[in-house]
C-alpha cells in the first residue's frame, strides 16, 4: 500500500478544505441558532460546487459524476466531516444505489441528481426495524401494474430536502431454518406521490439542522417501472450500499475530531496558567498525545478499508472496524478536547459543544458499535467453522 497521496487526490483535499473553511464554517453558527438551512443558503452551496466541478463526486464518469475511487472519495468525506452536515448535505454526492437505475429510470432520477437538480433520501429504518433491516414492516403489495406501499419509515436523514425518496419494503416472505425471512425490494418515490407524506421527526440533540423526517405511505400506488433493482432482490443492493455508508461515518468522524484535535492543540499553545502554556503539563500534553494517536489510528483503519475496497479485495470486516473505532475514537476526542478548554470548552462560542453532541449519533446509525463488533465476530470466526 502506497501511503502518498497522488497529486489528484492532494488537489482534491486542498481544494475540499478550503471550500469547507471559507463557505461553510462562516455558515454554522446561524444553523445552530435556527435548527435550519435557508433554502437560499442549500442552493448557493450547491451552485457553488457545481462551479467548482465536485458535485456527484462519488458516481462514475459514464453517468456524469467525478468517477472518484473509493480512496479518493474517503479523503473528500474527512474533509467534509469538518463541517456541520446540514450544510455538507448540499455537496451533492447521490446514493451509489440509483447506478441500479434502468436507462428510464436514469433519466429522471439518476442524471439530475448528478447534475443537482434533485436530491434523493434513503428510507430503511422503521420504529420497529433499525438494525433488525428484515423485520421492516412497511409492505408493497403488487396491484396491477402498480405496486401498493403501505407503512411508516423514521430517522430519514434530509427527506425534508429531497425530491424523491429510495424506499424499500417488504414484498412477500420465505420460510427459512429460523422461521419466515422477508423479500425486500427498492422503490423509487416522488415527492408528492398520492398516499406519500414526508413529515419532520424527532428533536435531536445531534447535528442540528440536519433533519430527520417521518416517512407513511397510506395505500401510496408506485408503478412497477419504479422498482429499483429487482423485485424482492432489494436486500443485496441495499447491503452493498450500507458498507459504503459505514466508510462515509469512519471518513466524517476523522475529519471532526481533527479538527477539535486543532482546536485543543492551539489551545494548549497559547492558554497559560502559572507562567506556562498549559501544554506543558503533562496532564493536558498527554491528553494531547492520546487524541492525536487515536485519530490516526482510526484514519488509517478508514483509508486501508477504502484501499482494500479499490483493489477489489474484501473489505466487510474492515470496513466495520474503521467505523467502530472512528465513531467511538471521536467521542474520546471531543470530550478531551473540552477537558482541554476548561469551562470554555462547554461555550456555545467554540463549536466544541456541539462536536461533542454530534459524535454521540455516529456511534449509533448506519449500524450500532454493538452490530459492527458482531460483524467483526462472524468475519472472523466464519473461517473456523464456528
């Protein structure tokens, strides 16, 4: 493994991080004063990333994305983990799962949204179905022509953003050794589709701005050609879909805690108490020394999973490991880092607060730390039979 950066993906990173600190930061204490993004504000980011060329950075050059590896698209997200995610989310980078569009369904959904003029949500999760994914409930019975969704789906990250929504529900059931298991397939749903209604969901404490929404379908009829993928094949492209997501979390979470790590650091340089710079203590110097090990550690663990993804090698255990101990290693980090600061650590001046509130989520969507560890476990133990 080559630990260089190319030149393309140092231009990637510098160009990423400049955008990041000179568009993005200026707009963040407005987010969290307001729990809101103007829609003026979305917009002129995304037209801004469209002038730089970035927008759909993740999706291959033959439907008009950047075509980035995935290395070079985990370097991108540590850059954008920087920022709050409700401005990130308007650096377009659509699902990878519309690349399973038909040629039609490219047209209406796949190319605009590479070409920012739609965005899409994901909805999978359910009150009764987080990480149990086969025990969803919301169903799509076939009527016709039509398919008939009915059911609830929560915690949809910016549906309230979206124009169209990739939902997958239950299509009919096999019995298997531990009783019935679920066929899932991918529905591709418009805003504003009769029976379809996007609601906002639950206050969080965890990246404000970024919304979580309520999704029902009540007797809501999708044509048959909005089946994404294959019927009831839905579960193997959401799989695949899911690990690069788990990599996305690892990538953000490196990028935040380094940049609480930068804050602490300069902190510890200029804050003096009895004469000295408080970095000089070895109280706070090894705190210091602590933090910087373990974001490297989980940076590593996230670009060796990336790499080992781009060289066509398996990457499933690695990948959960990197978003085991990003997510874990950066609610370490943010609490350090306000340890560090003292009583101003807990001010709403620095943005270390709300680091620390944030990081608590990540620890749990896109699969729980208890999920990832038990998918380190099967990895492992699989080979041996057990």
């Amino acid at each position: 493994m080559d630990f260089a950066l190319s030149p393309e993906q140092d231009m990637v990173v510098s160009t990423v991080r400049s955008f990041v600190e000179n568009e993005l930061y200026p707009l963040e204490a407005e987010v969290e004063r307001t729990g809101q993004v103007r829609p003026e504000v979305g917009a002129e980011i995304r037209r801004k990333v469209l002038d730089l060329g970035f927008y759909a950075p993740n999706v291959p050059v033959e439907y008009g994305g950047g075509g980035l590896d995935v290395t070079t698209m985990t370097l991108l997200e540590r850059e954008l983990g920087r920022a709050s995610m409700a401005l990130t989310v308007f650096w377009g980078r659509p699902s990878n799962i519309l690349c399973a569009c038909t040629p039609e369904q490219r047209e209406r959904y796949l190319l605009p949204a590479v070409r920012g003029e739609k965005i899409d949500a994901l909805a999978i999760t359910e009150p009764d179905a987080g990480s149990d994914v086969r025990g969803m409930r919301t169903t799509a019975r076939r009527d016709g022509a039509d398919f008939v969704l009915n059911g609830t789906k929560h915690f949809i990250s910016h549906a309230d953003v979206a124009d169209f929504v990739i939902v997958f529900a239950a299509t009919g059931e096999d019995d298997g050794p531990k009783g019935k298991k679920k066929r899932i397939t991918g529905f591709l749903v418009d805003r504003g589709t009769p029976g379809f209604a996007i609601e906002p969901g639950y206050r969080s404490v965890s990246h404000r701005g970024y919304h979580n929404c309520i999704l029902s379908f009540d007797d809501c009829r999708i044509p048959a050609e909005n089946v994404l993928g294959e019927v009831d094949r839905g579960f193997d492209v959401m799989n695949e879909w899911l690990s690069a997501t788990r990599l996305t979390v690892a990538a953000t979470c490196v990028g935040r805690a380094r940049r609480a790590f930068d804050l602490a650091l300069d902190w510890a340089a200029k804050r003096k108490q009895f004469g000295e710079p408080i970095g000089r203590f070895q109280g706070v110097g090894f705190q210091l020394a602590d933090m910087i090990t373990e974001i490297d550690a989980a940076d590593w663990l996230t670009l060796a999973a990336a790499w080992r993804i781009d060289q066509g090698l398996p990457a499933n255990r690695e990948v959960s490991s990197a978003k085991l101990y990003a997510s874990e290693m950066l609610g370490r980090v943010t609490d350090a880092a306000i340890q560090v600061h003292g009583g101003m650590g807990l001010m709403d001046d620095l943005p270390l607060e709300r680091f620390w509130r944030d990081a608590r989520v990540e620890r749990i969507w896109d699969g729980t730390s208890e999920i990832q560890r038990h998918i380190i476990a099967r990895d492992l133990l699989r080979p041996l039979g057990a």
